[in-house]
C-alpha cells in the first residue's frame, strides 16, 4: 500500500476513534429518555416559573377588564396573548400596553385566503380608515353591537304620558330647556327603548331619572319612544356651546363609524347626538369616561379624550343640524 494512503486511513481512524470517545463521554446515561438530551434536565426545566399566567391571574388586580373581558366575544384571546407574559408582574414592573393595534389585531383578522370562517375577518384596506383599530373597538369587549329593539309603541299615547310625567324636565315638545337635560325630540326609538330599559333596570343610574323610569311599564317605554322618534328637532339646532367646534369636528371623525359624520347615528340602536345640548353631551362624555355610564363600545373610546376634547365634541355636535338622516 502506497505510504500516502495508509497515512490518511489512519488519520481517519484516529478522528473515528476521537469521535466515538467524545459521544461517549458527552452523551448523558438518559439520552434520549425524555426527549433529546432533555433527561437530566427534567427537574431543573420543572422547578422553572411558568412565564405565562393565564387570565385569571390578573383577575384579582384588574377585577374591572376581567369582567369586561369575560363577559364579551374576547374571552378566547388570553390577556397575556396582547399584554405579554406576566410572569413578575406587577413586581418587576407593568405589563406592555400594545402600542400599534392595527398590526396586533390584523394578526388574527386580516381577511386570508383559508382561514376559519369562525375567526371574525376584515379586509384591512376597507376597514377602519387607516385608524387605530381601539379607535373604534374595545380590546376587551370589541365586538360591535347594533343588536335594534322592536319597537312598537302609540306615540298618541305617548304623548299624554310625556305631558303628565316628562315635559316638566324635558320640553313641551321634548326639546329640554336645560342645558344639562338631554333633548329627546327626534332620537332613534331603539336607543331610547334600550336606555330607559337600563335607567329602569337600574344599569344606569342618574338621581332624576332613576325615579322616573322606575314607574314605567315596557308598553309606556315604548309608547314614549314611538313618541319622541316621531318628533321634529330642529329647533334645537340654533344653540352655542362653549368649545372649538372645528376642533371637535376633526376629533368626530372618529366617532364616525357609529354617530355619523355630522351626529346621526346609522344604526338606530345607537343615540343620535345632532342638536343634542351640549353641557348634556360633555357631561354623558365625563361619566363614560369615568366609568359610571357603562357601555363597552363608548368606554374604550372615551377613555382617550381628555376634558378639552370633550367641550370641543359637545361643541361639535350641539352646533349640528338635528334631523338631517345619515
Ligand atoms: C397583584 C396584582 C396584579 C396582578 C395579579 C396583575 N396586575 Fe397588572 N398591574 C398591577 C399594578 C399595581 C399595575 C400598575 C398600575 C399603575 O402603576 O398605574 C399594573 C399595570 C398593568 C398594566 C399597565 C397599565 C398601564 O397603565 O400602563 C397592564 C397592561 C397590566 N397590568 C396587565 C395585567 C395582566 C394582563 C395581568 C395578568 C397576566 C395582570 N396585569 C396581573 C397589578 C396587578
Ligand atoms: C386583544 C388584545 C387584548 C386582550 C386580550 C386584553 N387586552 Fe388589555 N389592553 C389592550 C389594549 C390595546 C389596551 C390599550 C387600550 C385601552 O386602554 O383600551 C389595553 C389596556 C389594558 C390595561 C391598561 C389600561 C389603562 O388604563 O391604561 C389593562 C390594565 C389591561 N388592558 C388589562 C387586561 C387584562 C386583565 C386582560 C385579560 C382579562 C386584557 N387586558 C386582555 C389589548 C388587550
Ligand atoms: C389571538 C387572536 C386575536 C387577536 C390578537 C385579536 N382578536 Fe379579535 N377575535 C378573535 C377571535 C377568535 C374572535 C371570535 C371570538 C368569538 O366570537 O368567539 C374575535 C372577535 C373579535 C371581534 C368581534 C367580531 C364579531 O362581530 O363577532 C372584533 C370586533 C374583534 N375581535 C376585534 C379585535 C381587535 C380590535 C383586536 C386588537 C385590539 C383583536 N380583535 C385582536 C381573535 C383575536
Ligand atoms: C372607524 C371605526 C373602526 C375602526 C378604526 C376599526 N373598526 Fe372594526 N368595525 C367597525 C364597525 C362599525 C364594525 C361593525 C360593522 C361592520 O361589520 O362593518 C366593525 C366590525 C369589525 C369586525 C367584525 C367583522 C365581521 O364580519 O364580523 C372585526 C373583526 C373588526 N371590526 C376588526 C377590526 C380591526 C382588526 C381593526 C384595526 C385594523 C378595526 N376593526 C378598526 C368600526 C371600526
Ligand atoms: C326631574 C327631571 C326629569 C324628569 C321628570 C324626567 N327626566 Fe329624563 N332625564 C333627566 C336628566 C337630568 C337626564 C340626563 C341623565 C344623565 O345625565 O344621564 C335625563 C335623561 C333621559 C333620557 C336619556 C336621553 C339620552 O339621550 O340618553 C331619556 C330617554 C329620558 N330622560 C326620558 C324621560 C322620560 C320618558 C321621562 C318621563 C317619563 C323623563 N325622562 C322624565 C331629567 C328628567
Ligand atoms: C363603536 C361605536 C361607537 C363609537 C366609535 C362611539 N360611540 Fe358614542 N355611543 C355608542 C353607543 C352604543 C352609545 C349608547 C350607549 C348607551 O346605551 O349607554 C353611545 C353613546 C354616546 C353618547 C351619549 C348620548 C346620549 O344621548 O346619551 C355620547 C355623548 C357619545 N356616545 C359620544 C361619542 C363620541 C364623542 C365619540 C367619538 C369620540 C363616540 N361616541 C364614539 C357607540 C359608539
């Protein structure tokens, strides 16, 4: 055998042999027990802390989003699917508020070819006008619901009952002459169903009308909003609220998609503000963004507007002509 090949078959043996010792020496006893390499770390890997908490961790400490959370169609997404893992926190600090949502929530609902019809999917470009999509929705509660109550009321009968029971606070012609008290001349007869519905329930609560509506019977509701729809509003159009209306106009374009551009909601079953008075508008803009009005839709947007915004929309939509359709 020629000297040059006996050298390199024997270079070869020799990296044969280094490489079988190094396998035997490196090669743990379990190899192969638990998975690849994992056996003698099976502990150390066990003692670990979960990263991840699981939503009702954050149930005692955000008792408020949880419950808003779980009772709305998120509940399949886990908080810590947008906020991160919670493992140390609040200890070593907050959790992440997801800045961009357009690129969070496209994540699972951008409209793709193959993806579950049961996922809920939007076509990015036709949705939301290139805005924050919490500009529109709540995180926590984001489906938007314009579920429309049946109405089917007497405005004849309504009209007495308002007389007797209402005029004094709002109007003879629901047209209110405070301006703290909403008017109600021309407000869609869905919302006005479903609000004294919860000012009679007691989910929304104000020292007035608590009283008030806890007297009415479901057939005088909806007589009184069959009423009230039926009625022409534009004499409240004239009033000047204080605030920059043309500031409020640019800030309304996000409330577009359920108020209208100029105040006149598409779906019935969400209140018109056109006209509306104005201190009534800042003050209903206060109590959502404080969290004594409930609604998951309105809370997810008020809670942005600082106190200027909220003069300059009242501004805005007092300043609107009531009546025109959307
Ligand atoms: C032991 C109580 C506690 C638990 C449990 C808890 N948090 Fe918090 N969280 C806090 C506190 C305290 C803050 C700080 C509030 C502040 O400084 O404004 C905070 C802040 C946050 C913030 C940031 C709020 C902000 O204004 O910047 C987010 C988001 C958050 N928590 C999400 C979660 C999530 C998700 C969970 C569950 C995985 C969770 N938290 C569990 C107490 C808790
Ligand atoms: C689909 C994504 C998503 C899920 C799921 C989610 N959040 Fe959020 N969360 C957000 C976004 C976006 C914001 C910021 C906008 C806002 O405040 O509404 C936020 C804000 C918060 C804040 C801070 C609000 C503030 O006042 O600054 C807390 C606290 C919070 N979430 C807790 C929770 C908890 C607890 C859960 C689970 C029960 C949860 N979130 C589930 C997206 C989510
Ligand atoms: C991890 C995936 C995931 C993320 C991230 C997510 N969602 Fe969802 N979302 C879902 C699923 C799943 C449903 C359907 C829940 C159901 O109805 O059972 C849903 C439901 C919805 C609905 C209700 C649709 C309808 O009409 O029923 C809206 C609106 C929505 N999400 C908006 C958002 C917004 C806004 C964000 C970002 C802040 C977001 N989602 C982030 C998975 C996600
Ligand atoms: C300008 C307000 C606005 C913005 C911004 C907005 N949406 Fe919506 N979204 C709506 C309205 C109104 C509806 C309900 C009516 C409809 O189906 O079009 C809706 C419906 C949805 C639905 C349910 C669709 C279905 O077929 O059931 C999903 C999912 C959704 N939005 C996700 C998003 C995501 C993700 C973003 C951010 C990229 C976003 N939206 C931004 C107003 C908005
Ligand atoms: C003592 C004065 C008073 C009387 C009487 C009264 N209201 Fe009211 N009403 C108010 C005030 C104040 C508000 C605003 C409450 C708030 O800020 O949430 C209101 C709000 C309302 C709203 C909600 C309007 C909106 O746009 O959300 C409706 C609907 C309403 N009243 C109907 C009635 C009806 C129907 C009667 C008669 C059965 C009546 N009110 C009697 C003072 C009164
Ligand atoms: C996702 C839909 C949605 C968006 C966006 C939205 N709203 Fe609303 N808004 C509602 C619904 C639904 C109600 C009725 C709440 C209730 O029944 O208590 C409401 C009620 C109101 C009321 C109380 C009206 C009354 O007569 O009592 C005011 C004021 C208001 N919104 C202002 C705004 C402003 C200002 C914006 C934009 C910054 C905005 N909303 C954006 C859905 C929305």
């Amino acid at each position: 055998m020629p000297k040059h090949i006996s050298r390199i078959l024997a270079i070869l043996a020799a990296g044969l042999a280094i490489a079988l010792v190094a396998k035997w020496y490196f090669t743990t006893g379990s190899f192969y027990e638990f998975g690849h390499y994992r056996g003698d770390s099976v502990a150390e890997i066990a003692a670990k802390q979960p990263v991840l908490q699981t939503s009702g961790y954050c149930k005692s400490c955000h008792s408020e989003r949880h419950l808003q959370w779980s009772a709305a169609n998120h509940k399949s997404v886990q908080c810590e699917v947008c906020h991160g893992a919670g493992e140390g926190h609040p200890q070593k600090g907050k959790l992440p508020i997801p800045s961009d949502t357009r690129k969070l929530c496209s994540l699972c609902h951008e409209r793709m070819p193959g993806r579950p019809a049961a996922q809920p999917q939007i076509v990015l470009a036709e949705h939301g006008a290139e805005q924050q999509c919490i500009v529109c929705h709540n995180p926590h509660a984001p489906k938007i619901t314009g579920v429309v109550a049946k109405v089917s009321g007497d405005a004849a009968a309504g009209a007495k009952k308002h007389a007797a029971a209402c005029a004094a606070c709002h109007g003879a012609n629901a047209i209110s002459a405070n301006d703290a008290w909403p008017n109600l001349a021309g407000q869609h007869a869905a919302y006005l169903v479903r609000i004294l519905g919860a000012f009679k329930s007691g989910a929304q609560t104000d020292v007035m009308m608590s009283s008030v509506a806890k007297d009415l019977s479901d057939p005088e509701i909806q007589n009184l909003a069959a009423y009230y729809a039926g009625l022409t509003c534009n004499a409240a159009a004239a009033e000047k609220a204080a605030g920059d209306a043309a500031a409020g106009k640019l800030l309304a374009k996000n409330c577009a998609a359920c108020h209208g551009e100029a105040g006149a909601a598409p779906n019935p079953a969400w209140p018109n503000l056109a006209g509306q008075k104005g201190v009534y508008l800042a003050n209903a803009l206060k109590a959502f963004r404080a969290g004594l009005r409930k609604d998951p839709m309105m809370a997810g947007v008020a809670r942005g507007l600082s106190d200027a915004d909220i003069v300059n929309l009242a501004a805005y939509y007092a300043a609107q002509s009531c009546g025109k359709k959307p």
